[in-house]
C-alpha cells in the first residue's frame, strides 16, 4: 500500500499475509499430499490445484470447501 500525500510519497506498508494459492501449498505440503492425489480427493486435475496454488484462478467456494475438507482443515473468514 502505498499513500501520497501533495503527490510526495508518505507511507509505504506491505502486508505481510499469505494469498489464497500460497495458503493452500503450505497445507498440502503439511498434509504431505502431491498436487495430483489432492486434485483426485476432490475430483479435479493437478493442472487446475497448481493453477490455484499460483494465484492463476480462484477455486469457487465448494470447491475451495473440498480443498480444505481433502487437507483436513477448516475455512475462516477473518
């Protein structure tokens, strides 16, 4: 993020949080699951988790349910 303020650069802050696809890599790899047996938990390919996984697309929300239920996790809104 970034603000100006009489076009003078003020503030520069990152956030420092995970995106969706990087989330999903890191509980994959703790469930030690391959991007392929986990795109067969939930009746998709590994092209489309590796897709997700790179920030390429955005699984729709069942599906996304499937990915955490397949990994033995829980979804939070925060």
């Amino acid at each position: 993020l970034v603000t100006y303020g009489q076009s003078q650069l003020m503030d520069v802050a990152v956030l420092d949080t995970p995106t969706l696809g990087e989330s999903l890599s890191q509980a994959r790899h703790q469930a030690r699951i391959t991007q392929g047996d986990l795109a067969k938990r939930i009746g998709s390919t590994k092209q489309y988790v590796s897709k997700v996984e790179r920030n390429i697309v955005v699984p729709k929300a069942d599906t996304l349910q499937r990915m955490a239920t397949a990994l033995g996790k829980r979804i939070a809104l925060v």
